[in-house]
C-alpha cells in the first residue's frame, strides 16, 4: 500500500514543512506531526505520520532525514499546544523587551546585554520544543574501505 503525500517535508533554513514533536509508538516507529515552519518557528500543523525512522546526513541546517510512512494519524491537540506554548514562552521576553524599551535610555549597554539574553532565550526555548528528532534517526553505516589497500590513494 503507497501513502499518496501531499506536502512533502522539506525546509530550506527552517522554512518550510517540517516532521516534529516525535513520540514513540514502539521499538522502531515513530508518531510525528508535520508542521509549516518559518524560520525553524511551527506555525500550522498539517497532520500526523505514523512513520519508521531510517537515516539522517548533513549537518546543521542542512539535514536529510529519510523515513517511511506508515500510516496518517488524527492530530493530537494536546501536543500540538505544547508547541505553540513553547513558541509563547519563546516570544514573551523578546516582546517584553521591545515593548519596555525606550529609545535613548541611560545604558545602552545594559539594554544590549538584554536583547541578547532574550535572543538566546528564544532559541533555547525553541531548540527545546523541537529536541526530540535526534532521538529517532541514525547515521548511515559508514562503507568499508575498497580492497587492495589500507589507505586512502594518492593523486597522481
């Protein structure tokens, strides 16, 4: 049976449709919401997957994670409000401080050193809704080296 997709996952820097908030079904599959994205931020959920985690490659922003669909899933609300909750939490010192601020304060250094805490908050508090993916992919088996020698060639 092929699961017709609409929707694809794929992001280019955290915009796009991403695979997140995983949960453990069993010792091999995964329940996992799509989401819209707009800089690694979820916006919209799509859907549920009910999915077999297969490998991950790339680093950093550049990841390709490969899986296989088992399944639709009814969305959980429940897991979906604990994203926009951590994207609530993520938000509020960031606004806080754009909202307490005023143009030409008496520290400036001070006001920096804040917008700063509060930029790192935001990332923190959005990398920590979003840890789980890690968890469910492994790296691909590395290959053997060919025969015929134990190191690399060198150019000729």
């Amino acid at each position: 049976m092929t699961t017709r997709v609409f929707l694809k996952p794929y992001s280019v820097n955290g915009t796009g449709i991403r695979l997140l908030d995983y949960q453990r079904m069993s010792a091999d599959t995964f329940e996992a919401t799509r989401w819209f994205t707009f800089f690694f931020i979820p916006l919209i959920p799509i859907g549920t997957w009910l999915i077999r985690p297969g490998t991950q490659e790339g680093m950093g922003t550049s990841m390709t994670y490969n899986f296989q669909i088992l399944g639709k899933r009814p969305l959980n609300w429940k897991r979906v409000g604990r994203l926009w909750l951590f994207n609530i939490i993520a938000a509020l010192p960031v606004t806080a401080f754009a909202l307490l601020e005023k143009p030409g304060s008496d520290n400036p250094n001070m006001a920096l050193a804040l917008l700063m805490f509060c930029v790192l908050w935001m990332f923190g508090a959005l990398w920590y809704g979003q840890r789980r993916t890690e968890q469910a992919y492994h790296a691909p088996a590395t290959q053997p080296m060919p025969t015929g020698g134990s190191s690399p060639r060198k150019a000729a």
